[in-house]
C-alpha cells in the first residue's frame, strides 16, 4: 500500500495483566504480542511503522533493534492513547496520506482486513475509518455511537457511557484509518475530561463529526479478529485463536492432527504432507519435519531439523537437534542440542544425548547417555552405555567406529578410540584406545564358591 503509515500503540503498562511485564512483550503463539500488529502492518504493505513505547520502552525497542523498518516514538507518561498517537506526530513529519492506527494489544488482526479497511477509507474519502464489529459482551470496549446513516458520531468508553450507551453491542476495536492531516491537528485538541483523565484517541471521531469531515464505520464478521488483550484470560484466549489457525493451516494442507485443541505448534514450524501429530504434541521454533512422520502424544521438539518417515514416540523431548530420514526415537529419549542422528539410526527408552553424530543405521535401544561423540555406522550400542564425557574441568571426546557391538554395561572413559568392528564386552570400561577387529574386555574374573550358601547355614 504506496501512502500508508501505521502507527502501533504500545506504551501503556497493562495494568490488568497484573505483571511485572509490560503487556504487550507477553507471548502469544511463541512471539510476543506485539510482534502481531508488527507484521500485520508490514504484510498490509505501510512504508513505515511507527511503534510508541513507553512503559518498559528499552524492553520494547531492544526486541526490535534489528528491525530497520520501525520507528520508535516515546510517550513518557502514558496520558492515553491519544496522546499517544500525538506523540508519533514527529516520526510522522511531512506525511500526507493515510495513518492505520493499530493497538499492540491487538494480536489476532489480519492483514487483509487492514488493506479492506483502507480501501474502503480510501473509496469514502474519509477523515476517519474505526474498526468496529458487534459482540454479544461489549464489556469494556468503547461503543460506537451513530447517526442514522451509518455516520458515527461518537465513541464513549465504558467507563464513560450512560445506561442506554452501554446496551450497544457494536463496539470499537482501536484500529482506525484517520487523514495525516486531520489526524495530527485532532489530537492536540483533545482533552481529558473524561472518568479517566486520559486523552482519549476515540474523541477524535465526536471532532470529526463537529467538522462535518466523514467518520465511517468498517465492520468485521469475525470477532476474534479485533479482541483485545487486558488481562491473562484473554492471554490464553488469544493464544487458543491463534494455536486454531495455525492447526487449521497445517491440515488443510495435508497434515493429520488427532486433537487440534491440544497441539500447540508455533507459526514457524513447518510440516510435510502425511505427517500425523498426536495430542499434546509441543513443536516450536525454527523447527522443520518432512512428510510422513508420527510424532506421537507427548513429545517436545524445539528448533530441530527431522526428515521423512521419522518416529518421534511418546515423551521425546528434543532441542537443536538433526533427525534424518527413517530414524525412530523414543519413548522417553531426551535429545539435547547438537544431536545429529543420519537415516535409520535407532534410539530407544531413557536415552539421552547431547552434541554426538551417530552414522546410518545405529542403535542405542535402551537407557544409555551419549555425550560428545562420533559414533560410525551400523553400531549397536547396548543398554546401560555410558560416555563418561566430563574429567570435572573439561569435556572430552569418544569415537567409535564403524560396526562397532559395544555389550551391555559399557563405560568409555574419553578421550577414547574405538577402531572399526570391535567388540566391546560387556561390564568393560574402556580407558584405552581400541584398534580395529579387536575385543576389549576389562573385567574381574568370577569366581563360584561351591556350597557357599550352606555353609552359611
Ligand atoms: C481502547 C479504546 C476503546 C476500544 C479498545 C479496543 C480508547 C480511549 N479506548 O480501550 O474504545 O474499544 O481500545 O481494544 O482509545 N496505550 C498507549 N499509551 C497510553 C494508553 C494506551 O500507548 O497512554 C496503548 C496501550 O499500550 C494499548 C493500546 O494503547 O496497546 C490500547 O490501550 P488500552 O488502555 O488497552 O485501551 P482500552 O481501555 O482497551
Ligand atoms: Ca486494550
């Protein structure tokens, strides 16, 4: 959209939230809040976003300091939102077209809505364009007073209306489309006459009206889209829309998802065709899983890479880590960051790992730690493994090759070397290189006490 500036409200405290956290840093859908209208105004095309801040502005300003497109404005004392948007006038300097006013507690607007807005704006010649929709419970929102016509005359707060106000059921959503001009003169007229002594934005429709300059209305079906967040019942609401969306996406193109109201995957991650997710399934970051995948009930994955054809199984918690094609993990393995697993590599039950690589085809099936190691191909890594990784002071290194049986009870006390097609016998731990085709064994013979047992009688 050539000509279009967005102005997003972020100063105030969030009091309601009754957080140490300014409201609108909570996360909603793993970002925070206020990184919605962010990118709503980005993809609506404005050639700049100007973000007020106040309350916790540092906070703010340092998520976004790598953002070119955004300007900052400061509103030091939070006197209301319209006074907030007096403050964006100098970010805004020598602009003439349309300002989109966007509320950073507004996280589930779309896109195409604020385009829609704006073209009806436009079309209208407006001087002001409010959102509105009509809700059940309009508990709290500002009402929309109007003309008959469709002319709105004025928005009154709830705290502010009368009896009969408060029966209206259309309400503001605090996303407006206001003329560059008219905007930055209205709102050094305002005042703070009002139950909350705030310089209410709202008032510049009553000064539009008395201008006889066109205040409209743009309404929209969907109220989800326009809910405020003010406390932390509306948090969880606005998270359980925005969790529907994103689980809707993914099946309509393809993917099974058993219970969508308990699979919580964030917007970033991405899922081939066929993939079945399980309830209370955990998938964020930049996480990428191909087709034909299970990921079954309970499991955590966060910014991993996992190919085609993966078992993820019940209770598998994972981080950073690389599963490629066919491999199976799980249940109840723990993959720690820096776990890389090539085609057909075989975890099993209370495995953990952490910054190893295992080769096509290997197998650590049972309750084993695997930390810092390379480990070949086609090794079978029996239950009870343990690389003894840390000296107290450093991390050191175990290697084992190619087609390597390591028995059952096996500790590799690293810096280690295991050489191709050893055994390694079980109860053995390893404290010295291994060389190729070799056993290592290092255990105390047995010995039988016959009658041992009667004797003691
Ligand atoms: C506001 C509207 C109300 C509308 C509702 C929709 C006004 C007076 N009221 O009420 O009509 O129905 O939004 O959600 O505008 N902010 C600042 N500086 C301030 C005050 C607020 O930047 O001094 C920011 C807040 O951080 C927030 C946004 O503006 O992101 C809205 O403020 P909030 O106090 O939540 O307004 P509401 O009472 O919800
Ligand atoms: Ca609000």
């Amino acid at each position: 959209m050539a000509n279009v500036i967005a102005i997003i409200l972020a100063a105030g405290k969030g009091t309601r939230m009754k957080s140490d956290l300014v409201k609108v840093m909570h996360p909603v859908g793993g970002q925070p809040m206020i990184c919605w209208p962010v990118e709503v105004a980005r993809e609506a095309g404005a050639e700049k976003v100007v973000l007020v801040t106040g309350h916790q502005s540092e906070t703010v300003r340092e998520f976004f300091a790598n953002a070119p497109d955004i300007v900052f404005a400061l509103q030091e004392e939070q006197l209301g939102t319209g006074h907030a948007v007096a403050c964006a006038r100098e970010a805004c300097a020598g602009f003439g077209g349309t300002v989109v006013i966007l509320s950073g507690d507004v996280p589930l607007l779309r896109a195409e809505t604020v385009q829609a807005m704006v073209a009806h704006h436009e079309e209208r010649a407006a001087a002001v364009t409010v959102l509105t929709t009509q809700v059940c419970d309009p508990f709290g929102y500002g009402r929309i007073v109007k003309r008959e016509g469709g002319r709105i005359l004025r928005i009154v707060e709830e705290k502010d209306a009368t009896e009969e106000e408060r029966g209206i059921t259309e309400i503001n959503a605090g996303i407006y489309c206001v003329n560059a001009a008219f905007l930055f003169d209205a709102v050094t007229r305002l005042d703070n006459r009002n139950r909350q002594g705030e310089y209410y934005l709202t008032d510049i429709v009553k000064a539009a009206s008395e201008q006889n300059e066109l205040c409209v209305s743009f309404s929209v079906s969907d109220a989800d889209e326009v809910m405020g967040v003010n406390d932390r019942v509306q948090l969880a609401q606005a998270a359980s829309v925005v969790r529907g969306r994103i689980n809707r996406d993914l099946m309509l193109s393809g993917i099974t998802i058993v219970d969508p109201a308990t699979a919580y995957i964030e917007k970033q991650v991405s899922i081939g065709r066929d993939t079945t997710i399980h309830p209370n399934v955990h998938i964020s970051g930049n996480t990428i899983i191909g087709a034909g995948c299970v990921i079954e009930p309970g499991a955590v994955i966060r910014a991993c890479t996992i190919g085609k054809g993966v078992t993820v199984k019940t209770g598998t918690v994972m981080t950073d880590s690389v599963l490629h094609d066919e491999v199976s993990v799980g249940p109840m393995a723990h993959l720690r960051p820096g776990t890389v697993l090539h085609s057909h590599v075989k975890i099993g039950n209370f495995v953990e790992t952490k910054k190893i690589e295992m080769g096509e085809g290997s197998k650590a099936s049972h309750l084993t730690y695997l930390g810092d190691a390379t480990i070949g191909s086609d090794v079978n890594v029996g239950c009870g493994t343990i690389t003894c990784n840390y000296d107290g002071v450093r991390k050191h290194r175990t290697v084992i090759g190619d087609g390597v049986f390591v028995g059952s009870d096996v500790q590799f006390v690293a810096p280690v070397t295991i050489g191709c097609n050893s055994l390694i016998a079980a109860g053995t731990t390893v404290t010295k290189d291994v060389p190729p085709d070799s056993l290592a064994i290092a255990r105390s013979p047995q010995v039988n006490k016959e009658g041992w047992k009667l004797k003691k009688k």
